[in-house]
C-alpha cells in the first residue's frame, strides 16, 4: 500500500512539471507549479477548508464557475494542457480567491506570509495581498482579467454539485487565478485555464461529469466531499459558505453578504472617522466630476447578473482606490453599501444627478434600487423631470454629447434587446 502511494505520488509531482512549463511560457510571471496541498498543485484548484477562499472586493474579474458546455464552452487545446474558456465578465464586486490555488508564486508566497497557510488570518475585504494585484492589474502581465469566484450570477444561474470524484478520473479545467483577455461577445472574456487530471466537483446539480469531445468542466475539487449528494454544504461545495453569524459587506444577501441599512440610521461605529469615511468618497471622483463611491453604492448592493454593465458603468475605477475606511466601517456596522449614509457624506451635483439616472435605469430592467428599499442614495434630477444634460459631462465640455448618457443609452439598449429576446 504505502509503495502504491508513493507510486501515485510520483507520477503526480512529474506531471506538474512536465505539463505546467508550456503554460507557464505563455505570460510573463513566476507560474506557481508547487503543491500548494497534499491532492494537488495550485492549478488542481484544491479546497482543504472553507478559511481558503480569501474575501476581495475589486475587479474586473471573470467568473468560470459555469464554464464547460455550451453556451461558455471550456475547449481543450490540441496538447491538453490547456482550456481555453468563455467567462463571464464581472466589472465590480465581492469575489474569491481560493489561497491553495494562486498561479502567481511570488503573490501565492506573500499571500501566505501574510494570510497564514489555511488564509484564516486574511477575513476581511482586501485583507489578502492578492486581491489588490488582481484590482491593480500586475498579477498577471499581459492578462486583461483575472478568474475567480462571484456570487453575482447565482441568482440566475443556481449553484449545486455533481461529485466526480468517484469518476474515472478525467481533465478539467483550473481556472482560479487564470489569466483571461476580453472578447468581442459583450460580457464574456476567454480565460486559458491548465487542466489537471483527478477528481472534482461541478458547481450545478445532475451533470455529466465526461462532456466529451474536445469540452471540458470548469471545475475545482473538495477534499471533504465524499459522498455523491447534489447539494452544497460548507463541506462538499466549493464555492465559499459562510458562518451563519458572519456577513460580508456588499455581497448579495442570499449568499451571506450583509443587509442594506434600514430607517433609523445607525449612529457610526466605535473607532471609525467619519472624515476619513467622506475624504474617500470625494477622492473616488472621476474625470467627469463624478464620485464612483456613491454611483457604485447606489447600484452594486441591488444589482443582478443581468445588469453588470450598469455596475461597470458605476463602479469601474474604484478598484484602485483603497477604500479602506469605508470598508472598516461596513465590516463594523455589518451591512451593504451604506457608509455614506451612516456618517452623512454629500455628492456633488453632478454625482446626485448619476445617481438619479442610474437608479432610474436598473428600474426599467425590473431591478428595485436601493433608493426605493431605504430611501437613501435616490439622486437628484437637475432637469425638471428631463434625460440627463451636460451635468454628467467631462469638465470642460459642456457643449458636447456627454459621454456618461452614450454609455447609459448603450446598457439601456442591450437591457432592452435580451428582454426581448428572451
């Protein structure tokens, strides 16, 4: 028994280094071929304990999760060592990264310095170092967008699991940390995810484990799941579950992020600055004038899979600003994008009228704003009733087309042509 372990050990540890160098050619950064767990490598997407995932908020990103069949196909390259997957591409948000599987080794190496090996001392929002690589750009050179997990799309598209660890053993794509580049289809990005050899769970209920052909599952696996039930449990999902007591700000509810604050207001947290809380808002002022801080807070904690184009237009350019008070005060007062309110921070004009529009938006695509939950963050409509003028423009261009509108027109646009089709 103990010679066949170390015979199955052996020929794992030659196929992650015989296999991972051409992958590892084909971007520039120090690719982590370690066994980053006693089942696997770091692309094997290995799940020891649920402490693993480590909490970011940034983006973009792109989700995998569903990858495999059509319509976000995961297509292995002639050689196998690769899949090239359709993702979704989520502009903003909450997402995960499993510690166990971060292809960067020098960023794996810090994280864990840092984290601890299980990630237990990393569980506040961009508390890990390798979320603010991936919100910053440099985990990968050359890659556009980084994978990881989102809950954004479990509303729509479910969450479940079909253990194939009692399969023949078959490749599946790894696609944590992959690098991914946009494509011309809108909201989709094609990440090159390394393929591993093993056992592993689907992410949906009642799926065929061998899709055949060239297609392969996006899929990680969960050291713990023993048993073949299709339903997820903090020990047979590999998909991040959270203790009933905790919540983390601006993820969707349903999924263990924290409730949007209700009437009356609560007072500010012990040890939180207020000043500090509106410095960061008024420093998350864009070209326009507009400060993305309250657009994003207006529109990311009520948003749904079919509006991420809306929370691009609203929150993209906040992933390279800290946002660290803000953040320490929705961790201590536990709920969603409420710090404005909370410590009474004011948007400027412009930013009142973005608001305005953006509400009115995710409204026509049958999404109720928090304006219309809490009464907070409803905007204020400078024209009389009228679409938006040149309040939302750059500086300096007040009698051009405003570019905000263009970009507000063309998500309102593509809302109403996939309702129709749909």
């Amino acid at each position: 028994m103990k010679r066949l372990s170390l015979f199955f050990i052996s020929i794992l540890v030659s196929y992650v280094f015989m296999a991972m160098p051409v992958y590892a050619q084909n971007f520039d950064f120090n690719f982590n071929n370690t066994m980053t767990t006693n089942c696997g490598p770091a692309f094997a997407d290995i799940l020891l304990e649920q402490s693993n995932f480590l909490p970011c908020l940034g983006g973009p990103i792109a989700l995998c999760y569903y990858s495999g069949p059509e319509p976000e196909t995961c297509v292995l390259r002639p050689e196998g060592d690769i899949a090239d997957c359709k993702c979704q591409l989520i502009p903003y948000g909450v997402y995960f990264v499993d510690i166990n599987a971060i292809l960067n080794l020098t960023i794996y190496n810090d994280t864990i310095e840092h984290c601890g090996p299980t990630g237990s001392d990393c569980r506040h929002l961009n508390s890990a170092p390798v979320c603010d690589e991936i919100n910053n750009g440099t985990f990968i050179r050359g890659a556009e967008v980084i994978s990881t997990f989102s809950f954004d799309c479990i509303p729509t598209d479910g969450i479940g699991s079909t253990n194939c660890a009692r399969q023949e053993a078959t490749l599946y794509a790894g696609c944590m940390t992959a690098p991914c580049t946009r494509t011309e289809e809108v909201g989709i990005v094609k990440c090159e995810c390394p393929t591993f050899n093993g056992p592993f769970q689907i992410a949906l209920k009642d799926q065929m484990c061998n899709l055949g052909s060239d297609m392969v599952w996006s899929a990680a696996f969960n050291t713990n799941n023993d048993t073949c039930k299709d339903t997820c449990t903090s020990k047979t999902c590999t998909s991040p579950i959270l203790p009933p007591d905790v919540c983390i700000p601006d993820a969707p509810v349903s999924s263990g992020g924290c409730q949007l604050i209700q009437d009356p207001i609560p007072t500010p947290p012990p040890g939180i600055d207020c000043s500090k809380v509106c410095k960061e808002y008024e420093d998350s002022q864009d070209a326009r004038g507009i400060e993305l801080g309250f657009t994003c807070d207006a529109t990311l904690c009520t948003s749904e899979c079919n509006d991420r184009e809306l929370v691009g237009v609203a929150c993209t350019g906040l992933q390279a600003l800290g946002l660290t008070e803000i953040i320490n005060l929705e961790v201590a007062a536990k709920c969603s994008c409420c710090a404005s309110q909370i410590c009474g921070c004011d948007a400027n004009p412009r930013t009142e009228q973005a608001i305005f529009d953006l509400n009115k938006l995710q409204r026509e695509s049958e999404i109720t704003p928090q304006c219309d939950i809490n009464d907070t963050l409803c905007g204020e409509n400078s024209n009389n009733g009228g679409s938006s003028t040149c309040a939302l423009a750059p500086p300096g261009t007040q009698n051009s087309f405003p570019i905000y509108i263009l970009l507000l027109g063309l998500v309102a646009v593509r809302m109403f042509m996939r309702r129709r089709s749909g």
